[in-house]
C-alpha cells in the first residue's frame, strides 16, 4: 500500500486515490468526523465536579 506523503513524492497522486477507491475507503464520512469533533469538545461531568479554578494571588 502507498502512503500519501510516498504518493505525492513520486508524483502518483491519481494511482493512491485509485488505490483508496479500490479499497472502498470513502473520502470522508461526515457523521463520524461529527461525532468525534463533538466528544473531544464535551467535557465529562465527573472533569466539570471536580476542576477548581485556580487562585490568583502570591
């Protein structure tokens, strides 16, 4: 399998995506990149509980 950063050395960027198609990799899949993007912003609530902010002072 051709890596992406070996694709585009070579100057094959046409044969990777060939390659990637014919492995039924689809481009993107927005419902997942959706549901990742919106648990790594969450914050867990035992995380929200226990955080204090810190004291500004000396």
């Amino acid at each position: 399998m051709t890596t992406l950063r070996k694709a585009l050395a070579d100057g094959n960027l046409e044969g990777f995506i060939a390659e990637r198609e014919a492995e039924g990799q689809a481009p993107g899949d927005a419902d997942k990149a959706a549901d990742l993007t919106r648990r790594l912003t969450e914050t867990a609530k035992s995380v929200k509980r226990t955080s204090k902010p810190a004291r500004s002072g000396d």
